[in-house]
C-alpha cells in the first residue's frame, strides 16, 4: 500500500535527517507523527518514530534528567500570557514592571536563558507571564516554540528603538510558521488542524520614551497594524502600560463571576474565571454539579440588569456579574 506521505511529513523527515542535538531530533519526530497520514500504509513507519521518540526520551533522563526535552509551565491564576521577541526589545523588563518580579534586565543580547513566570496582579485577579530567551534567526532555543503553542495568548515585543524593528518581527514570525504557529489577531473559532497552532497575539511596541519611537510606530502601524493590535508603551516612563493591562485582560476572553447566598453579600474576594461566553448553568456546574442540576433559576446583579433580576440557566454572564442561584 502506498503510503501517500505529504509535503509537510517530508519536510519533517528532511529537518529530523538534519538536526543535530537529541531536541531537535525530537521535536521534528514528534512533528513527524503529527503529520504523517494516518492509514493502514503507514502504520509501520508511526510505530517505528514512536519507537525513536522513546528511546531518545530514555536516553536523555539517563544523561541525569537534568538537560529537560520539553519545556512546560503549569498554568496558573486566569490564563497564560506568553512574551517573545527579539533581543533586547524589553520582554524581560515589561514583565518586572507588570508583577512583582525581578528578573535580569541587560543591554546585550540573550540575557534571558530560560522562560521565566510570574503573576501580574489585575484588579483582583491574577495573570500569569512567561518571559522567554530571544527568538533571532542566529540563535533561539526551540522549547519556546513549545510554551507559545500552550500559552493562551502571546505578546510580541518590538523594540521602537531598532531601525531593524520590521525585519526583526519578520524573522521571528517566518521562524514560528517553520515551527507551524501562525499569530493572529483575534481568536479564531475553527479547530486547529493537528500539528498547527494559531496563537493570538498583542503586538506590544515598547521604548517609547525613545526619540525615533514615534517614526519607528508609524512605520510599524502601516506594516503590523492590520496583522495585529498595537500597543505603544514605555517600561521607562510608564506610558501606556496601564491600558495595555487591561488590553491583556480584555484579550484572555474570560469573565470574572461573583457567587452570593440570599441575605448575604457577594463573596467579592474569590470571583470565578470562566471563558467569555458561559452561563449560569456552566458556572453553577463549575461550583458543584448537583447545584447545575437542582437549580431552578438564579437572580444577576450587574450592568443592563435591575438588582436581582431573575434569569433561567441558559442566561449568558458577563465580565463582573454577581449570582445567586436558587434550587
Ligand atoms: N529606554 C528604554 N529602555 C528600555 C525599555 N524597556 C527595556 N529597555 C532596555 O532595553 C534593554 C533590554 O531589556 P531586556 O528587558 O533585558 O530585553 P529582553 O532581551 O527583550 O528581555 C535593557 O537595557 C532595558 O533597560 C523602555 O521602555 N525604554
Ligand atoms: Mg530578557
């Protein structure tokens, strides 16, 4: 039978026959498997990369466990904001000024060898940031490629005070769509195809307290405006970091929930994050499924509402609202 393999597996194949250290190789096995036809005629040649990609996991935790294949961060608080750029554009320095971190701020390249999380407080939530070593045609380390496909959304950096600001975000985005992730503006509703991510991403230009940076983001508006919305910012001075906070927010699609028993106050402290475009009965679910399934109506406090207005459990909630289920 034949096997039918396509373009992508064979570009695969072709990378996996050249990669040199056992990361690459596995990454590009693993690719392989993703994009190899799944039929009959293949089956083989799918245990047979399977079979590989094993033996190179073994054979790495032997080197002692320490050199780590994959690279992943557990997600925590109300999603995952990944920041990449080139070098120097200021990743690491945004993310010192949005949390509490201090991390390496340096003004040469590659300062930043391993991604790095922290929480960004957000009124009374928490985001999680990963800063990530620089992505540059003549060095990045591919695990980052990794934590964008997991990440719930991306910021692109861009360094307004580089002449090279364009083709800068050009290498870095041809890099990530060899690495099947393409950047995208909004969310797209469509299932990925296996082996290829869309990741939505804020283009955030920073160093605007830069005396080129106002030509430079014209610049950058004319060719990037289209493809992504632009967030001109300052880790100096602090201009426009605040919006660019809630741009982050904004951009997860989450909504803030505030549960209340009858007589009580809300409980403000401990809203519940649901994706943007749950109702009462996902959040009642989400509290205890006996709840989702004895309830019989719920009252809404919030914007278009009038106070405990009574809704049924298909009613859908929005960013702040406060509940009160009643079974
Ligand atoms: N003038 C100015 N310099 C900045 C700004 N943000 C970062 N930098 C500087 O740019 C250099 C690189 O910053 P860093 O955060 O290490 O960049 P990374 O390689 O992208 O993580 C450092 O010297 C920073 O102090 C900014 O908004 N304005
Ligand atoms: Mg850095």
């Amino acid at each position: 039978m034949s096997a039918n393999l396509t373009p992508e597996y064979r570009n695969a194949e072709e990378k996996y026959r050249q990669a040199k250290t056992s990361e690459e190789k596995l990454e590009y096995l693993e690719l392989m498997l993703t994009t190899i036809p799944k039929h009959k005629g293949t089956d083989k040649m799918q245990a047979d990369i399977k079979r590989r990609i094993a033996k190179l996991k073994k054979g790495e935790l032997k080197k002692g466990g320490k050199r780590q294949l994959s690279y992943h961060v557990e997600k925590q608080g109300a999603g995952q904001v990944i920041l990449m750029g080139p070098p120097n554009a200021g990743k690491t320095r945004l993310v010192n000024t949005v949390t509490n971190a201090q991390f390496n701020v340096g003004d040469y390249p590659f300062t930043t060898r391993i991604m790095q999380p922290a929480m960004m407080p957000f009124e009374d939530i928490q985001i999680q940031l990963v800063d990530t070593p620089a992505i540059h045609p003549d060095y990045y380390e591919r695990w980052v490629l990794g934590l964008i496909r997991n990440a719930d959304v991306a910021i692109l950096v861009a360094d307004l005070s580089n002449p090279d600001i364009l083709d800068n975000l050009d290498n870095l985005i041809s890099i990530l769509e060899d690495g099947r992730i393409t950047l995208t503006r909004e969310f797209l509703k469509e299932k990925p195809v296996p082996g290829f991510s869309k990741k939505k991403t804020l283009l955030a230009a920073n160093k605007m307290d830069i005396e080129i940076a106002g030509e430079h983001l014209e610049i950058l508006k004319e060719f990037f405006g289209e493809k992504f919305k632009i967030f001109p910012i300052s880790c100096e001075t602090g201009e426009g970091i605040s919006e660019f906070k809630r741009a982050i927010f904004d951009n997860l699609d989450v909504i803030r929930v505030y549960t209340k028993t009858p007589g009580r106050k809300p409980d403000v402290k401990h809203p519940f994050i649901l994706k943007a475009g749950k109702t009462v009965e996902d959040l009642a679910y989400h509290i205890h499924k006996d709840l989702a399934r004895n309830m019989r109506f719920a009252r809404i406090w919030g914007k278009g509402y009038y106070d405990g207005q009574p809704v049924d459990q298909h009613h859908p909630l929005q960013d702040e609202a406060v509940i009160e289920i009643h079974e």
